[in-house]
C-alpha cells in the first residue's frame, strides 16, 4: 500500500487512475519538489490511551457495526455508492479537487501551492497517528466479517485494518484544516469531510465505529499541530494565498458542485432503523 497522505489508490481501479493521471502526475512532481516534514514530532499523540478501544465480539458496539454493513447493501449501485468510490482516490491533489466545491474554490496544488503544503504536512501528521493505532487493535474490516459486496476491490485491503479509518482521518484532517483558512466556508467544508469519512461506510470497508473513531484522532492530533508555530506559519501564507485565487480565478462548476451537495449534505446514518 502507499503512504497515507500522499499515496494514490491503483490497483483494478485503473480508469480512475489514467482518469486522474495528469493531477496525480503534477501533485506528484509538487510532492518531490516540496516534500511534506512534520508539524509535531511522529510519536507525540498516542491515540491508543485517547480513542476508545476497537469493538470486540459481544459489544454492543460490534454488533452496531454489523448492522450498518447490512444497511448499506441498499446503498449499491446508487448515486452515493458511485461517490463513495470516487473517493476511495485520496491522494492529496485528488481530495484537494473532491473538496473544491465545499471550499468554493478550485483548489490545486498548482494554482494553490501553499494549500496543498499546509494540507498535506497536517495528514501526514495525523496519517502517522493513525497508522500507530490500526497496528496497534488490528481490526477486521466489516467484510472480513460479514461477506458482501464493497466498492473498492479487497485484495486491495489485504492486510490492512479497519480502526481507525485512514481515510476518514485525511478527510477530517482536510475540514479542519480548510476550516481554519476559510471560516466563511466552514459549513460546506466540515459537512464534506463528514461525508467523505461516511463514503467508506457506504463502500462497505469500513465500520461505523472506524469512522467516527478516525474523526476523533484527527481532531486530538489537529489540536497539537494547530499550537505550533510553523503551522500558524503555513496557515497565514495559505491564507493569503486562497484570497487571491478567489479574487483571480474561476470558482468550481455550480451545477456539479450542487449535485455534489444533494449527495453529501444527508448523512447516510440518517433514517437508519433496525
């Protein structure tokens, strides 16, 4: 598998990959060039003593999961289930394009350099925080569980865990940080990374719990990384440089962006009965 913050997701997927071949190519070149370091030290947040453990066989909690898994079976197919795929893609030039329309800008790391830097130093933070705990539990994902169909292929997944989400807590990771620069835009922007972590519950690789769990690891990891001086740092030049490509440059396409919004503004927990 690749790394978490900057690895594209290839495999069976390949039309998606050639699809976004040229960003993924220029983010990469951008990458090498700008290499993302650390806001805080790799081992300063030990989610293992912050997050609740992992359900086990017998919690209520374990049984919770189960039952979403079998919910979103009525999710296959569907127009969120084809969203939930696109976002399976989290490399960072891709999520900076997935989360242009709850930004209101069209965010890249060309047009938007010093945002792609803030954005991806903080996963890569978060990422490691992350990783440390799935190591740590050693979750089975829901389809390990119980059979049934997901959205990205599993021999994909092989020998990776569920708890917490990696991808959930990149998401989380790209709302606080686009929150913290464009706080007008808060709203649109912490709604999408909600729905970004729930594209794996619909995706079926992930349980409910690893969602929410991954919310939490970022907003504990977040919570250290915002104290420091080179994040305040980054901030302000990311700052400045959002409120130009507002003022110099097109916003995202208003039809796409609200058919994004009708998919992404109802949580897909909503409405979820016994």
């Amino acid at each position: 598998m690749t790394t978490l913050h900057e690895g594209p997701y290839i495999g069976p997927m390949m039309k998606t990959a050639v699809r976004l071949a040229p960003v993924l190519a220029a983010g990469a070149l951008l990458s090498a060039a700008t290499a993302p370091s650390h806001y805080i030290p790799p081992n300063a947040i030990d989610l293992t003593k912050i997050l609740p453990p992992a359900p086990a066989k017998g919690d209520i909690r374990y049984e919770a999961d189960r039952e979403v898994f079998r919910a979103m079976k009525a999710r296959i197919g569907s127009p969120r289930w084809k969203l939930a795929t696109q976002d399976v893609v989290y490399a960072t030039p891709v999520m900076m394009r997935d989360f242009s329309c709850a930004a209101g800008i069209a965010l890249s790391p060309e047009v938007t350099p010093a945002t792609y830097r803030i954005l991806a130093t903080a996963s890569a933070d978060t990422g490691h925080a992350n990783v440390a705990a799935k190591a740590h539990w050693k979750r089975l994902r829901p389809f390990q569980i119980d059979a049934g169909e997901t959205c990205e292929p599993k021999e994909e997944l092989g020998g990776t865990y569920d708890y917490p989400s990696g991808h959930t807590t990149k998401g989380w990771t790209f709302g606080l940080v686009l929150a913290d620069l464009l706080p007008d835009r808060a709203t649109p922007i912490l709604a999408r990374a909600r729905a970004y972590g729930e594209s794996r519950i619909v995706c079926r690789v992930h349980n409910m719990s690893a969602v929410e769990a991954g919310r939490m690891g970022a907003t504990v990891t977040m919570t250290a990384i915002r104290a420091t001086p080179a994040y305040q740092a980054d901030l302000a030049a990311a700052r400045a440089e959002l409120a130009a490509a507002r003022r110099d440059t097109p916003p995202p396409d208003s039809a796409a962006c609200a058919a994004e919004a009708a998919l992404t503004t109802p949580s897909v927990l909503e409405g979820l009965k016994r």
